[in-house]
C-alpha cells in the first residue's frame, strides 16, 4: 500500500518557472497543483483541502503579493506550511512572512526546493531517490 503523496501547491507568475518546478517536483513524487495568481491560488485552496503545502513567489500580478496571499491562505487554513520564493530579495522581511514560513532566493533548484518542503512538512524526503540526471542540478529556477 502506498503511503501519503504530499499535494503542493506552486503560485508563480512566470510560466518557464512554474512548469520547471511543477515538472521536477512531479518527478520527485509529490502530487503538485499549479495557480499563476494569488486569485487562482485562493479558489485552489479552497477547492482542495488536501494541499499539503504552498509555495509561492512574492512579486505576483493582479495586486496581491506573495505576503497577502499567505496570511489569506492561513485564513483559510490556519498552519498551512508556506514557502515564499524570489529573486528580487535576497531574504524575506520577517514581519511580513506568516509564522513558521521560510523563504529561498532565486535561483534554486528543484532539490533544494524540494529538501526544503520536507524540511518544513517535518518529515524525511520520502518521495523516491533523487536522481541528479532527471532533475537536471544544474538548472536553476
């Protein structure tokens, strides 16, 4: 029997990213919706209690930053894990993040994205092993 497969939820604006890290995380054996906006990423959330986790870049279209969609996520689901991501900062300003939330600049790459959710999910990467060819190590997001 097959034990739990971790659902993320990736929110990024940019099409290349997004489709790299869904695809690398798919590979690594998490289940992974995708939203481009904090609006598409709220119904998501809403639509899917499941999620496990939610990653999301800061700068996104539409009026909502990474920050407003992370305390409206914990709203609708209090202790949701969440990732912020950027390459425009180089850290994350603490009174801005949701409690317990991390932060990873751009680039990155796929297994540190990944060793990152495992680390914040609290658990040991269960999701297969990481084979460097698949992921391409040295493709950063």
């Amino acid at each position: 029997m097959r034990g739990h497969q971790s659902v993320l939820l990736i929110v990024e604006d940019d099409f290349l990213v997004r489709l790299t890290l869904v695809d690398a995380l798919g590979d690594l054996g998490f289940e992974v919706l995708e939203a481009e906006d904090a609006r598409a990423a709220l119904s998501i959330l809403c639509d899917h209690p499941e999620i496990d986790l939610m990653l999301t870049d800061i700068n996104l279209p539409g009026g909502s930053d990474g920050f407003a969609l992370a305390r409206a996520a914990r709203v609708i689901r209090a202790g949701l894990p969440i990732i912020y991501a950027s390459g425009r900062y180089s850290r994350a300003e603490p009174k801005q993040q949701v409690p317990g939330s991390r932060f990873i600049a751009k680039p990155f790459t796929p297994t540190l994205a990944a060793a990152v959710i495992s680390d914040l999910m609290g658990a040991e990467p269960t999701h297969g092993q990481i084979r460097p060819e698949r992921l391409g190590l040295d493709r950063r997001i």
